[in-house]
C-alpha cells in the first residue's frame, strides 16, 4: 500500500506547527502538535486504504475483463438480470456488434434467437452455479443446437455478480451420439457374432458325430436324415439371425413333449456314451401333446443336457421327468449330478456371455430363458455346489390349448 495521504497530512501538520513556531513563537512539541499530527495519520491511512482498495477492485474488473475477452466461449458478468460485461462471442449470441449497447442494460431486452427465454433462464438459474445445465435450442429449420450453461459467483469490483460460460456443445453431442450409435452397431455386431457361432456349434457337433456313425455302418439311412434335418436347423438359425431385428416369432405346432426329447436324446447318444453319462427318462401317463415351437424347444432341450453333461466330467446320471403339475401345468425337470452352480451366481444365470467354461459362450441358457418365456413358461434353476444341478421348466397347457383354438 503506498502511504502517499498519511505521507501528506503528517508534512502538513508538521508544516503547520513550525509556520505557527515562526511566526507566533508558540513552542513546537505540544500536545496539540500531537494530537493534530495522530488525526493527520489516521484520516492519511483511511484515505490510502480507500485509494488501495479502489485500485484493486479496478484491477481486479480489468483482470476478468482481460480473462473473458480472450477466452473463445460466451461469457456474461451480470447482477440481477443487468449485463456488467461480456465478450465479443456473447455479444454474436445476443446479435449484437457494439458492446457500449449491451453494457448496462437488461438482458431481458436482447431476447430472441439463440439467446431464446429458454437460454435466458438458464442462464438466471441459481441450479447452473451448482451443475451445468444442457440446453437445447431448435432453429426454425429444425436444426437443434446446444448449450452447456454454467454459473460461478465471482468478486467483480467490489460487487458480488455472477459470471455465466455459454458453451455451444452441438458438435460434442453430434460426436458422442455418432460415437455411441457406433458402438452400440460393433455390441450388436459382436453380440450376434457370438450367437450365431454359439447355435450352429450344437447342430454341427451332431451332424460331426452322425458322419462319424455312417462311416462305420455305411447303410444306416436314418443317419442321413438326421443329417439333414440338422442342416436344416442350421440354415434356420442362421435365417434367425439375418432377421435378429425381428422378434424371434414362436412357431407352435401340436407335439408330444416325449417324442421331443426323445429326440434330442438320441443326437447326444454318441457323446453320453463316450462319456459314461446315462440319461433316464420319466413320462406321466396320459400326457397331453401341446403346440411347442419343436425347433426352439429341441433346443432349449440341447442347452440344457449340454450343460448337464459338462457338469459331469466324469460321468454320472441326468434324470429328466415330465408330470402334470395340475390341470392347467406341465413340468419338466433336468437333473444332474454335476458340480452345480456357486449360490452368488445363481442369480446372473441367463445373463449374456456369463460362462466358466473355456470354450462357452454364455448363451445357452439366455437363449432357454427366452425360448421359454415365448411360450409363456417359465425356467428355473436349482444347484448345490458338488451334488448337482435342477432345471424346472413349467408350461402353461392353458395358454397352449387357447392358442390351439386359434390356430
Ligand atoms: N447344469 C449345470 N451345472 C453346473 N453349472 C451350470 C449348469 N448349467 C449352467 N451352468 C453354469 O452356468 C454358466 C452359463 O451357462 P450357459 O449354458 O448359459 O453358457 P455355457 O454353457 O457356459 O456356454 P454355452 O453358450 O456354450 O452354452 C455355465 O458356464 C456354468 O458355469
Ligand atoms: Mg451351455
């Protein structure tokens, strides 16, 4: 601080005591001569405090004027709705060319576009202090511009103002939603990638086995069908897929549940040989038949005994049991005495790409969920870590029969 008042009015006591010494011959240190010369200093300090204070505050404005005007976003000072500054990309957004305009008057005034009512307000928005506001603005041409509006209370001078930062955020966004519909489009990609390779995996394990039986007994003709029949199961996936926008449509013809999986007993015959597994089978009597998408449900099926038989490395015993729960229910279990599930993944089971096997692709049992929730059933599992594996699968025979009415 520079002493330049108390400097002065301290001389000028001192002067007027020794003028008055001079001329008058009154003694020179006298307590008038102090008290005069205290109330010099402190009136001399004030008005340097004053003089300081005015300088910083002036330094101060003249600093967040120098910050603002080089800064390339739009930045307003303002104090209850009245501009006390902006810069020149402000004064673009205000369509403006002389700042003198601007400057003391209300911001309410240069309303219209793009400083729309809606930017307006969230510029006078006490939340954008605490979090910056997105604001969208469509032009008359349908064009959607946005803003990113943040608030900060500043020290302007020797006012509390706030400093509003209007940042025109269009091409960010543009790039972020180009950004995401990209990788959503690779996820979907990958995603069908997996699946595809995941479902042609079953057919062609069979088709590989059956091939192997035909050229051992070279006459056994009900090997080829089998063969074509999965092929065709092939050429049915992979037309699935190619139309994976579409809901997966369910294709329900009336079918007996044994001949089914029976079915799909008889494709895993070599490897639960090979592999000292035994499938047993329980059917109640007098079983209705029901529309089934046979398809779909064979395969619900293979997920399931695949799983079962990889549970089971060393062999052991798969129960299946189909029963009338009531009336109106069919159940069908999948058990097994495998190495079962641990109790915190049980609830991620159906969860894509969640696997603990090297080969796996975590889509088996996605894919039996949805299969099953198509027919209005409802799949569950059960496990014990080391003593084995439920599948419960229950079946509306209800909605089955209403359907078969329509039909
Ligand atoms: N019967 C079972 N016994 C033990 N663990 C099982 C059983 N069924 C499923 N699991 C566990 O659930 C996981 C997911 O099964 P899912 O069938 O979805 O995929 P996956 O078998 O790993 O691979 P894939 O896509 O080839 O079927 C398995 O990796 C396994 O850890
Ligand atoms: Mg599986």
């Amino acid at each position: 601080m520079r002493k330049v008042g108390q400097l002065s009015l301290i001389s000028l006591s001192i002067a007027f005591t020794t003028y008055q010494k001079i001329w008058s011959g009154h003694p020179f240190w006298t307590f008038d001569f102090f008290l005069f010369t205290f109330i010099a200093w402190l009136i001399g300090w004030h008005y340097d405090k004053i003089r300081e204070f005015a300088k910083q505050s002036k330094a101060n404005e003249e600093g967040y004027k120098l910050l603002i005007d080089t800064l390339p976003e739009s930045i307003l000072i303002h104090q209850n709705g009245k501009i006390l500054y902006l810069n020149q990309p402000f004064l673009q957004l205000i369509n403006l060319s002389s700042m003198d305009v601007a400057i003391g008057n209300e911001l309410n005034n240069f309303v219209g576009p793009p400083l729309t009512k809606q930017l307006l307000n969230a510029i006078l928005l006490e939340e954008s202090k605490s979090k910056p506001v997105d604001i969208e603005i469509k032009s008359k041409n349908g064009m959607a511009c946005f803003y990113e509006v943040s608030s900060y209370d500043i020290k302007y001078g020797n006012k509390d103002v706030s400093l509003t930062v209007i940042k025109d955020i269009t091409l960010k966004k543009e790039e972020i939603r180009i950004l995401l519909q990209r990788s959503e489009a690779l996820a979907l990609l990958g995603q069908m990638a997996a699946g595809i390779a995941h479902e042609i995996r079953n057919p062609l394990t069979s088709i590989s086995g059956f091939i192997q039986l035909l050229q051992v007994n070279q006459h056994e003709n009900q090997y080829i069908a089998i063969v074509e029949s999965e092929l065709e199961r092939i050429n049915n996936i992979v037309g699935d897929f190619l139309h994976l926008s579409k809901p997966k449509e369910v294709d329900l013809k009336e079918q007996n549940i044994e001949h089914v999986l029976k079915e799909v007993i008889a494709l895993l015959n070599l490897k639960t040989e090979n592999h000292n597994i035994q499938i047993t089978e329980e059917y109640e009597s007098d079983l209705p038949d029901f529309y089934l998408d046979k398809n779909q449900m064979k395969q619900v099926f293979l997920n399931l005994l695949k799983n079962s038989m990889e549970a089971m490395p060393n062999g052991g015993q798969i129960m299946i049991v189909v029963s009338r729960m009531h009336p109106e229910q069919v159940l069908i279990t999948i058990k097994d005495e495998g190495v079962g599930i641990p109790k915190e993944q049980l609830p991620i089971l159906g969860q894509p790409f969640i696997t603990t096997k090297e080969n796996g692709t975590g889509l088996g049992l996605l894919i039996c969920y949805k299969i099953i929730e198509s027919h209005k059933g409802t799949l569950k599992v059960d496990s014990k870590v080391n003593q084995g594996t439920t599948v419960s699968i229950s079946m509306p025979i209800s909605i089955i029969n209403e359907r078969k009415l329509n039909v």
